[in-house]
C-alpha cells in the first residue's frame, strides 16, 4: 500500500503550557516510528494532533504532502488503537471490527471479506462471534488492531497498546506487533514510554524531553550514540561520569581526564573543552585484575556484584570516585567479584561518548 508519509513543520500545542514545542520531523512511507519518553513530553498530544482530536495551535501536519492541520479526524485516512482499546461490549468481535465498515456503508459482502481478512491476519477468526468480556487482554488487543486496520489507512497510530498488558505477554506481543507491520506494509506510528518496545520494534525513534525532540535516529544510533545526557540517561542503563575534556574535536583520539587517568574516546567528542560527561554502557565496560596495564583503565574495587543467569551485574566504585556498572557474561568466574576486591576496569575507546555538561 502506498502513501503514509507524515511531515510535522513547526508543530507546536499551548494549552496553559507549551505541550509541544515547535517539532520538525519526517516519518517515512511503511516505516515503524515511535515516540519515546516519559509521562508529560508531548508525545501523546503529537499523536492527538495526528489523528485529528486536538488541533494544533501552530504548525502544519502534512499527510502524503497535503496539510491536514484542521482536517476532521473521520475525514484523514489515519486510525488509531488505544491503550483502553475501546470495544464495544456488546458486540461480537465479527461485529466490532465491522463497524466502521458500516458507518462508511460498505455492502455486505465487502464486509464480510475484509473483515474475515483482518481476524485471519490477527489471528482472531475462530474468535468471531465471541464478545469482547470472553476475550484476554491480548486478544482484545488484537481485535483493536483488526478493527483499525480493516479500514486501510494509509497511517495507524498507537497509544501505548500494550500498556495495560504483563509483562509477558508484552513480550510476546511486540514481536508479533512488529511483523504484522512488515505484512501490511503501512506506517506506523507508535507512543510509548517503554524503552524496550521501541528499540525492538522501530525502525526509527524519536526520544521526546518537555515538548522537543531531543534525538531522532534508529534504535542503534540513539542507543550507542546518544546526544545528549538526557538521552543516555533515559534509554537503556549508562555509566555517567563527570571529566575533563582535554581536547575536543573531530580528532580520532580525543582525551578526558577521569581523576588520575587520561582516556582516549576514538569517536571524538561532543562537548568543549573543559567539564563534561563521560558516557559508555555497562555492557561495554569489562573488568581485569588488579594492575592490569593497557590503554583505558582506571583503578577501582568491586561493590557488589549479583547473578542474573544470563550475565552478571557488578558495580565498581572507582578510585576517581564514581561508580560504575559492568555487565559480565555468564560465565564471569575468571575475576574475583567478591566485594572489597581491587581490580582494572577497563573502558574501550571505542565505546566512550563525550557528551556536554548538562549543569
């Protein structure tokens, strides 16, 4: 299916404060778009403005190159799937998802086959002539989606669907969410403050901080290279460390100062020279023994350390005074983690990010 562009110009919301403040972004025809970040940064009332149930106070939303700023919602060729999900109760599932087929007087027939069409694509048929009470929340959820995409809009916008779901079950779900997706072949549109749902699913994200967009890019790019502190901080855990930066630039080696120890950062650095944050994941952090000597290690002595099957969370307190996390793979027993151990931690250049001082 073609079309499914949204262009956001200057889109900005006021109610008694500013909701959403002047974004510009591009979402592409087909592609997985959420919007990341915590209750109050504007990315429910982006979404509002998309669909048409809030109007813009500034700004335009252009859909497939035409603006539909103050287009009716029932007249945009978008639909939307709630956390709520919104069936009707005492409808059949067959019924629900019928409804908006009748309310555009599609004959009977066409009913029928598209409708057949989308519980088989959510794998709901055998479910049709349930009610909504009989279903779990799961299929529930599924109904919503047959009931959204039986339309054919050229755009689906979601409002954190899974949140009324466990944790489980969200798993499974976003998985499948993303390959009927990728069958469809529509854009979608997704609002969610669940980092983990975002990264698995996006092709793009855009992380959302108090009404702007704080970083846009794929799940890999935000992730490993993060803009700004916000950023790090909010997606993912990171190790955050105040230094020095010594040189800045686009130089392949650029250096801070970390207490006693001067790092190399390979990816340059963001931040001037003087204070800044030094950012890096724990799972790129590794751990030697104590007097290890190669290039990007600071002195430090284990905290604690706990097993969590899979790998091994250890925290370190370093010599320079912060402390920081390490993720070891499973089998983590060539190190002794006991706490009170001094050991080298080790912080690959190539994982290290600089990033400016937020304060």
């Amino acid at each position: 299916m073609g079309g499914g562009r949204i262009e956001l110009k200057s889109l900005t919301k006021r109610f008694t404060e500013t909701a959403v403040d002047a974004i510009d972004l591009d979402i592409a025809s087909g592609e997985f778009f959420s919007l990341l970040g915590p209750s109050g940064c504007g990315k429910t009332t982006t979404l509002r403005m998309i669909a048409g149930f809030e109007q813009p106070t500034s700004g335009e939303i252009l859909l497939d190159g035409v603006d539909v700023s103050r287009t009716p919602p029932e007249k945009r060729n978008v639909n939307t799937v709630f956390q709520s999900y919104a069936l009707f109760h005492f409808l059949t599932v067959f019924d629900n998802v019928a409804f908006g087929l009748r309310y555009r007087k599609a004959d009977k027939s066409e009913r029928t086959r598209r409708v057949n069409e989308a519980l088989d694509l959510v794998e709901m048929t055998h479910y049709a002539k349930r009610r909504p009470a009989e279903l779990s929340g799961g299929q529930q959820q599924r109904v919503a989606l047959a009931r959204a995409l039986v339309l054919n809009p050229a755009v689906l916008l979601l409002d954190e669907p899974l949140g009324a779901l466990d944790a489980k079950l969200r798993r499974s779900l976003k998985v499948e969410l993303k390959a009927l997706q990728e069958t469809v072949g529509i854009t979608f549109l997704y609002v969610t403050h669940d980092q983990e749902e975002a990264l698995t699913m996006s092709d793009r994200l855009a992380v959302m901080h108090e009404g702007r967009l704080a970083q846009v890019g794929t799940p890999r790019e935000v992730y490993d290279e993060p803009a700004s502190t916000y950023v790090a901080d909010f997606l993912g855990v990171s190790n955050l460390m105040s230094v020095e930066v010594l040189t800045s630039g686009p130089a392949p080696r650029c250096q801070v100062r970390l207490g006693d120890s001067v790092l190399y950062v390979d990816s340059g650095a963001s931040a001037p020279v003087g204070p800044g944050k030094l950012c890096i994941r724990p799972e790129r952090v590794t751990i030697d023994r104590h007097g290890t000597s190669r290039d990007n290690c600071a002195p430090g002595m284990i905290e604690r350390s706990v097993f969590l099957g899979s790998h091994t969370q250890v925290y370190v307190r370093l010599a320079a005074g912060p402390s920081v996390q390490a993720q070891l793979g499973g089998d983590s027993s060539a190190i002794d983690l006991t706490q009170g151990t001094p050991v080298s931690v080790h912080l690959p250049s190539q994982a290290l990010r600089v990033l400016p001082d937020a304060s």
